[in-house]
C-alpha cells in the first residue's frame, strides 16, 4: 500500500466516530486529484469555537488486541490492517496540510501492546507536529483504554480536545460490549485525571494557553441500555468532569462481528439523546423533567422539550414579560440566544404580539401554545400568519 492508500483504509471507517459536528460524508474536494479524492477521507466540520474546516479522522493503526463485539477493528476480524508510525503519518499530514487538503486531525488508534504503548505513539506523533513541524491547526487526540496519567497530562499540553468512548453507560454495559476494557479502571478515571489536571492547574499549560475540552461517544441501544441511564451518565460527566459533549452513535451492526445480526436501532433515537443532553447541558432541564416513558427511554415520536412542554405549560402558559431566563430556556422555541433577545427586548417595553417575537428570532408557531402575552394567549394570534 502506498501511503495515500494507507490512509484511506484507516479513515474510511471513521464516519462511526461523531466528533466536532463532522458532517458523515467526507468531502472530496475538487481541487484534489482522482487519486487524492478516493484517498483522502476529510470531514467538513465545525469546532468547538464554530470555525468550519476540514477534518481528517483517521486512526494511526487499525491492528487491534482487544475485541469489542460491536467493532470493525476487533481482534481476529478479517481484513486488511494498516498502521503508520508517528513520523510517516505526521509527514504526511502536514502534506495534506501545506496543499490545504486538511487542517485539522481527530487521532485515534487501535490499540496494540497495550493502552499506553499505543497512547505513546499519539503523543509521538502530536509531539512531531506541534514541536518538530509547527502545526498550530486543530488536534482532537483520543486517549487509550490503558493509558497512563502522566500521558493524558502531556496530552492535554498537546491537543484541543481529548476524548475517550465510555461506548456504555456503566460497568455492567459495557461487559455486553466490550468484554475486555473495565469501565471504571480504563475509562472512567481518564475522565477525571483531566478534570483534576484543569482544577491543580487553573492557569493552562496546553500549547495554546487553554486547555483542551472533553467528550464522548456512547454506543446507543448497544447494549440494550435505557436512554435514562445514557443520560444520567452523561449529566454526571457534564456536572463532575466538565464533559463539553456526548456523543451518540445508534447502533448498527458491523459484518463479521459478535453482533452482526442484533437490529440496527433506529436513528432518531440518537437525535432524541442529543436533544435530551442538550436539554441538561444548556437548558436548565434535570433528569426528572425528562418524558421518559416505562422502558426508561425518551419518545421518539417526540421532542423532549415539547413533550415537557405539553405536560407543563399547556394549561399554564407563562408570561413572557415577566418570565425570567431559566422559565423562558423551558419554552419550546427558545433557546438561549432568544431567552436573551426577549429580555433585551422587554427593556424597551411590553411584548404584546408574536410578529414582535418574529422579528427576534423566535419560531413563534413553536412558542404560542404556550405562552401569554400581556396577559392574553398568543395562540390566538397565530391566524395571522
Ligand atoms: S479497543 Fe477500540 S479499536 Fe480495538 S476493538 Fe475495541 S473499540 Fe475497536
């Protein structure tokens, strides 16, 4: 294999990892050549600060010890493996880089030797891009089932972003996935050796003077897990250990694995997870004012601050010249930019018709059934739309 071609077969399955609100489909730019297009696996995405730009996800190695049933890089699965060492893959990015085909990596890798054998080889390769050859772009470094804690310490000197997959929401899960990584041991208390880093040291010493942010993936539905104990997990992370984001991939089975022949799990219970964290992270919602339903999951059929909505705030609308922020963040079609833009606007004097609250932003065929305006319903309004 060429090194192009090396590439390709470590990105190519890469779109299984959420990560920096990368769009599924790689773009293939048409400033590349044939060859390069049907190499290079790059991901417009967007970054935790909003920039655009194009990410190359991609392992350093796809040769695997361990054997998560759900993964198509497990041990003894049969196909082509390829690995790149630290400095052939650091040359090539920054190949890709100086020719503006890539401008940001998110690196991870199978892991082989042992967590910390291959944690050393992603730092090998972050030390040779930020020190040897000067990157400054964006780097999304995975840390490994394994590694050590002085390793996620000189990680987060390096990166922008470290991540490791919990895959699933507790110990008992994860043994229905990943039989050979332990939960607390391995995942968990890399979580919070990052946190602990960020209190000991509030001045940064990450390359860049911040540090990087922590997220997740979770394995949705791969474990026949309840969306309740999803979430609980994750609002625990975002509370304890500052976890900027969960990710969620609803699962689907891989050919040749353990469980390849479980049902795939319908796609929009994904939407319906990143809904619900959102909901705990920005929004001021707790577990409780979740809809779950008996099983422990969210509807799919609905929006879970709609559906909160429906419960609470139909048979008693809320002002919205008086509500304050938190109570209007509860409101379907408000979100924090327009809770502000209505109290920005309610400085100026009363808020008395939707086309008002059009003219903010607000969805406000989302926001009148449940809302009064100067004490009448604004419901009643939506016919002049
Ligand atoms: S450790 Fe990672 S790459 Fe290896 S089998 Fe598990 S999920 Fe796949």
């Amino acid at each position: 294999m060429d090194q192009l071609e090396t590439l390709r077969s470590l990105s190519e399955q890469m779109e299984l990892e959420h990560a920096e609100e990368s769009h599924p489909e790689p773009s293939k730019p048409a400033c590349f050549t044939p060859k390069e297009q049907r190499a290079v696996f790059v991901h417009p995405a967007q970054l935790p600060n909003g920039k655009k730009v194009k990410l190359l996800k991609t392992l350093l190695s796809s040769a695997c010890e361990r054997d998560c049933y759900y993964c198509p890089f497990r041990a003894g699965r049969d196909f082509r493996r390829a690995s790149f060492k630290p400095q052939e893959f650091a040359e090539l990015f920054m190949k890709l880089y100086q020719s503006n085909m890539a401008e940001g990596i998110f690196l991870s890798s199978g892991i082989a030797a042992g967590g910390a054998n291959t944690q050393n080889k992603i730092l090998d390769t972050a030390e040779i891009l930020r020190n040897k050859l000067g990157f400054r772009g964006y780097l999304h470094l995975k840390i490994m089932p394994g590694a050590e804690k002085g390793q996620v310490w000189r990680l987060m000197q390096l990166a922008d972003r470290v991540s490791i997959n919990l895959e699933a929401p507790n110990t008992e899960r994860l043994a229905k996935l990943a039989p050979n990584k332990t939960f607390i041991e391995e995942l968990f208390k890399p979580l919070r050796w990052v946190e602990e880093n960020r209190q000991s040291h509030p001045a940064s010493q990450g390359w860049n003077g911040r540090w990087p942010s922590t997220v997740t993936q979770f394995v949705a539905g791969g474990s026949d897990e309840s969306d309740l104990e999803l979430l609980t997990t994750t609002d625990w992370l975002m509370k304890h250990v500052r976890l900027k984001r969960a990710y969620f991939s609803a699962f689907s089975p891989i050919r040749d694995t353990p469980m390849e022949n479980k049902p795939a799990v319908d796609p929009m219970r994904e939407h319906r997870l990143y809904q619900a964290s959102f909901l705990l992270r920005d929004y001021g919602f707790d577990l409780e004012d979740m809809p779950f339903v008996q099983d422990g999951n969210l509807p799919l059929a609905t929006d879970p601050k709609l559906a909160w909505a429906q419960q609470n705030l139909e048979g008693r609308p809320l002002e919205i010249n008086k509500a304050e922020r938190r109570d209007l963040l509860r409101i379907p079609g408000v979100g924090p930019k327009g809770a502000d833009a209505i109290l920005r606007a309610r400085r100026a004097g009363k808020l008395r018709d939707l086309t008002t609250l059009k003219k903010l932003g607000i969805v406000t065929t989302r926001i009148a059934p449940f809302i009064l305006l100067d004490g009448r319903r604004a419901e009643s309004q939506i016919v002049m739309f």
